[in-house]
C-alpha cells in the first residue's frame, strides 16, 4: 500500500512525465526541488537491502538507524554542493564459460539511495523519450518481453537477416564527454549535473588503490542502467528510427536491451548497408563493436520441404541460429507441422549454469540432505524464472536431469564406506523431490491473461 508521501512524490514525477512529453526538445534547468525528505525517502524504501557494502562498510540497517537525520543530510549536501561521491568497491564475478570476469561497481549505501532519486527524477524524463525497441532497466519491461518482440517480430517479416550487435566493453569505455553533450539536450540543472559529473569521477577501489578512469560508468552503480540506456538511444535508437528506417528498401526493426541488440532486417542488401556503416558510426562516439561477435545471421524461414529459407532476398543459405539474452532463436516445426521460431537455452548459458551446479554440490556435499534439497530447489526455480518458457522444455529437462545425477553423485561421494545407490537416491528423490521443470513464461498463460 502506498503511504502519502509515496503518493505525493509520483505526482510531483508525473508532472514532470508531462511537461517532457509536451515538449520533446526541452531542457530541464530546475529539478533538483524535487529531491526532497519525502522522494529520499521513497528512494531509500525501493534500495536493496541486503546488497553488498560499499567502501565505508555501512550496512542498509546501519544507514535506516538514523533515517530522517540521514536524509536530511543528504538532501542538504546534494543541494549545497557538498556531497562526496565515495569511490565504488569493485570486484569481479565469472563471465560466460568462467574463463573470464566481469567487473561490477558497488556503491556505498547512501550513494545508492542518492542515485536512486536522481534516477527517479531522470527516468521521468526520458521515459518519454526512449524508443519501444529499449527494454533495458526500464520500468514494466523485462528480458523476457525483449525475447518475445524480437520473436513476433521476425514470424511477421517471415524471417529474414538477424544483425547481433556487440558492444566491445561498453560499460568501460563509455565516453563522458559525448555523455555530458547528450545531457545537455534534456537536463541542464546545476545541482543535478554536479552530481553526475561526481559519480563519474569517483573512483573506483581495487587492489587496495584508487582508480579514477577517464571513461566509462561502473556496472553495478544505480544510475549507471540510466546513463547507459540514455547513451544508446541517442547512438542506436534514435539513429535507427530517423535515419536508417527510411532508407530500408524492405522491412525492419531493432530490439535492444542494454548494450545488447538485434538488428532485423527483410532484406540481405539492407542488413550489409548498416552493418557497413554501424562501426564508423559507434566510433564517432567512442565505442567499438567487436569484430567477431557482431555478424550478419541469414535467418529465413525454411522452404517447406526444409531444403532452405523460402523468402525472396536470403539466397539459397540454410536457416540458422542466433543467441540473444541467453536464448537460441531457431525455426523448428510447430505441432500442426509449420515452420516457427522457438527458443532454446544457449548452450554457453546451459553449460555455466551446470558447472556452478556442480561445484556446489561438490563444496556442500557434508551439508545435512534436507539442506541440500532445498537449497538446489532455489535454485531450480531460479533457472525456470528465467529459462523456462514455452518451446523451451527439452532444455529444462535436460538441466533438471544433471541437477539431479550430479546431486546423487556428490552424494554417492561423501564417504568411502558408504556408497549411495541410485537405487537409494530413488528412494531419497521419491521422498524430498525436486521441483519439476515447468513453463513459467508459458504463452498459453500469457493469452489466457493478458
């Protein structure tokens, strides 16, 4: 149930929702009033709680022990000018195969909150700006709706050419000059921009020193989704709609979410005119698209008889694949026999996802077994939340099959002297189950509630 300073803080942003959207070339000089006790407030309720703590250590129940005091302080700091923004505490966790790390940015918890309301104050801006082909960190739109129109959208063209986009880096190499060029056209007031300016500059610590890049936002930092999806509407989004849509001799459209993004296309020769010209246009504002990741896909639907895609313009190439937010887009035959896009679990996703199965069996397995159970339930149903949608139960079988084999084998291994039997783990399975894979995005359930 929303409280009255809930209710006031949204009228206060939908009020600015309106003003953006009556007047599209704007420039906002006067938000930071907006910020008060009350929208701190709201910010700090919508904050996770139990993240990780930033550099100063400072807990979220630390931070709520002095509340209104606390976001007094904030509010008057941010206002007056005098608020430090404290260097993010980086770390890294495994990225695809393991092989790799991705770096993540941990703010400390008032810097959260901060970030958080002038998010708030921000989204209500450029929500009326962003395209629907942006899906990413925005409010009533997931991974999963990106999945589904990129979907929709290529059964309607009857398929055609897939352009995968791949941003080398982006998070690190975003340039906050262009960025600071791109604020302008929006966002102009004093306070507000001072604050961004500092969390750019902040800092980051690791290895016991501070870092202070001349580029990029750090992944992990609340606002930095923001300044991400505010960076590519006006490199991708914008740019596609205005200029490149015009030009297409056929049909075509763009899904994006984040710095991930398909590019679709009806006809081959469009699809090689933009990817000739997207690396110029990337460069121009700092980035770079990574040479082997960003490829044309030929993606026609296959001929009926199956020999190849039956759509003028894609040649006589089979159908193939691409991956896309985890998934494996393919064509496959429906029930009734006719040709459809499904999706799969991407195998890099699969095997991931089966290795951090395996190594925590291994590191728990002297865990009491009811434990056991239920910590890898959680953990199946995490996977489900995400992966299991309609067309994609052999995947979640599959996964749910090695869940269970790996189980009963770190089991089997706990002591030398008593094995466990299959025929034992049956008996334990029958007992304590695991939960079965099941749809959770099912299509059917989404038609019958819309």
């Amino acid at each position: 149930m929303e409280t009255l300073s809930s209710q006031d803080v949204c009228t206060r942003l939908v009020g600015i929702a309106e003003l953006a959207r009556g007047h599209r070339a704007r420039a906002f000089s006067s938000l930071h009033h907006v910020i008060d006790e009350k929208l701190l407030m709201v910010a700090f309720e919508r904050t996770r709680k139990d993240g990780a703590v930033g550099v100063d250590g400072e807990s979220a129940a630390k931070f709520a022990e002095r509340l209104p005091e606390r976001l007094a302080q904030l509010r008057e700091a941010l206002r007056r000018g005098t608020y430090r923004a404290p260097p993010v505490r980086r770390v890294h966790i495994p990225k695809g195969d393991g092989s790799k790390t991705r770096p993540i940015g941990i703010p400390t918890f008032e810097d959260k909150v901060l970030q958080r309301a002038v998010a708030m104050v921000l989204s209500a801006i450029y929500e009326e700006d962003f395209m629907p082909c942006s899906y990413g960190f925005r409010p009533g739109r997931s991974a999963h709706d990106a999945g589904d129109a990129l979907r929709e959208g290529l059964m309607t063209m009857g398929g055609g050419v897939a352009l995968e986009l791949d941003i080398a880096q982006f998070f690190d190499t975003l340039d906050h000059g262009v960025l600071r060029k791109f604020l302008d056209r929006r966002v102009t007031d004093g306070v507000l921009r001072r604050a961004i300016d500092k969390w750019l500059a902040a800092g980051v610590l690791e290895d016991g020193g501070v870092k202070h890049p001349e580029e990029g936002t750090p992944q992990g930092g609340v606002i930095s989704p923001l300044l991400a999806n505010i960076y590519l509407h006006e490199v991708l989004d914008a740019w596609f709609e205005a200029e490149v849509k015009p030009r297409l001799r056929g049909r075509g459209f763009m899904v994006r979410y984040a710095d991930d993004a398909v590019l679709a296309f009806e006809r081959e020769d469009d699809a090689r005119r933009v990817h000739e010209v997207l690396h110029k246009r990337f460069e121009r504002f700092g980035l770079r698209l990574h040479p082997e990741k960003t490829r044309l896909v030929r993606f026609g639907r296959p001929r009926r008889d199956g020999g190849g895609p039956g759509n003028a313009g894609q040649g006589g190439d089979d159908a193939t694949s691409f991956d896309f937010l985890g998934f494996t887009f393919h064509w496959a035959k429906s029930r009734r026999g006719y040709w459809v896009i499904k999706r799969r679990t991407a195998q890099d996703r699969f095997t991931r996802a089966v290795r951090r199965i395996w190594g925590w069996c291994k590191q728990h397995r002297h865990d009491p077994v009811p434990a056991q159970r239920d910590a890898l339930a959680a953990k199946l149903r995490g996977h489900y939340g995400y992966y299991g949608i309609t067309g994609n139960q052999h995947a979640l079988g599959r996964f749910f099959e090695v869940v269970r084999r790996t189980w009963w084998f770190w089991l089997w291994r706990r002591s030398r002297s008593a094995r466990r039997s299959w025929s034992w783990f049956a008996a334990l399975r029958d007992r304590i189950p695991l939960p079965p894979p099941i749809a959770v995005h099912s299509e059917l359930r989404r038609t019958a509630n819309p």
